[in-house]
C-alpha cells in the first residue's frame, strides 16, 4: 500500500469527499491540528482506533453494547474494507487493468468515508453529562452562521432526523464562504459539498441507536447533545479558522 494512496483517500473521504488532494484541503492547511488516529504508518494501513474513553462512558445516552458492536464490529468493517480497496488499486495499476475501477472506486469513498467521519466521531463525544452549552469563539460562529446556538442545533437536529434511511448529521466549516453549514449526508458519500470539513458528525445509521433507542431516532438526537465534547469541535474550528 502506497502513501499516496492514503493521502488521497483522506482528501475524498471525510464528510462523503472532501478535497480530491489532501494538500490542497483545509485539513492540510491547518497542519497537525487536525490530525486523528487511524492511519499507522509504520503499518503503511489505516488501523481501527481504540475508543477514547472506556465502551460504559457515554451511558445512559449511548448503551455499552451499542459501543461495542458500533466500534469493533461496524468501524472495523470500514476499516478492512479501505484497506482491501488500496490494495486493489495497487494491482489493479501493477496489471494495467482498470475493469473494476467503478467498484473499487466506489469502496474507496463508502469504506473510507465511513472510517473517517467514524474517527471524528468517537472524539466528537465525552462521557455523559458534559455537554452544556458552546461559547467562546465556537458559540460565536454559531451564532454568525446560524443566528444562535439554539437555532444552530434545532437545524442540524431536523437535518440529522430527515437523513433518508442510514447517513449522518454534519456541522462543518465551508472554506470559501468562510462560514458553518449544516449537511446531511447519506450512506457516508452522498449528499456533501466539497471542500467542507466536518466538525460535529452523528452517525443515524440504524446500528448505531437501534439496539436502546429501536426506530425513535429522534429521542437518540436528542440524547446525543447530552455527550458532544464541545472543546473537541471547537479545536477543530480552530484549526480551520487559524484564530
């Protein structure tokens, strides 16, 4: 598996295809301060991330064994998937043969985007009861972006509801207009706007709330505000903004 491979991926994948080139994205721009677990390079393979925090944490929002067959069982399909989809472009480049490039290509942005916008969400939460409120300068560019904090989570609560069948919620920061936006996403590669970066992403996938919550996705919405890591989001806005 080669480094350009990964470095590609990364620009196509987070929130359904971000940049085509990771150097050119924002993530690049902001240096390290976006960097997230799940490429070992030592390995020269994108690795399943443990969880920071112990399978219990996010209880009673999030059950203990939804958290342990979403990260070890869903995440690491995702995971395998990527790594299967390099290694196939790989021979299929050894070989010159390019019959499968539409599957392959579309198991790259499926599986690559799933295990990215994964790693953004593991982070993208804490231990339950420390959600609150966001200020400072993140609680600010909410209010630019979407009028107040409150009316910033009533949008991205009813985009994350109305995601058809199994997708994500996502609040990302778009370079060009310099502003948040709130985006739907479905599967994990539909639906998005390039060049975005996602800084608050929930999963609606059926798996990953069917076991507490059965089809009230909604009450699953609603417990996730209980558990968003605001310091995480705003480090991420930080890093995209540079103030």
């Amino acid at each position: 598996m080669e480094r350009r491979d990964a470095l590609g991926l990364m620009g196509t994948a987070a929130a359904g295809l971000l940049a085509g080139d990771l150097t050119n994205s924002t993530w690049a721009q902001s240096g390290e301060a976006l960097a997230m677990p799940g490429w070992d390079g030592a390995k020269g393979g994108y690795v399943l991330p443990p969880l920071p925090y112990a399978y219990n944490a996010l209880e009673p929002s999030i059950d203990e064994q939804t958290m342990r067959l979403h990260h070890d069982l869903h995440h690491a399909g995702y995971v395998s998937g990527l790594n299967k989809a390099l290694v196939d472009l790989k021979s299929a480049r050894a070989a010159n043969d390019f019959a499968a490039i539409k599957a392959i290509s579309r198991d790259l942005a499926f599986n690559g985007s799933g295990h990215v916008l994964h790693c953004i969400f593991w982070d993208n939460m804490t231990p339950a009861g420390a959600g609150g409120t966001p200020s400072g300068d993140l609680g600010k560019a909410l209010g630019d972006s979407f009028g107040s904090v409150d009316s910033f989570r009533a949008q991205f609560s009813a985009a994350a509801g109305t995601v058809e069948g199994s997708g994500w919620g996502i609040l990302a920061w778009e370079p060009v207009g310099r502003n948040l936006v709130v985006l739907q996403a479905e599967k994990h590669q539909n639906l998005s706007v390039w060049g975005v970066t996602p800084l608050l992403v929930l999963d609606v996938w059926e798996h990953a709330y069917y076991l507490k919550y059965q089809n009230k996705r909604g009450d699953y919405i609603k417990a996730f505000w209980d558990v968003v890591n605001w310091s995480d989001v705003a480090r991420r806005l930080t890093a995209c903004t540079g103030t």
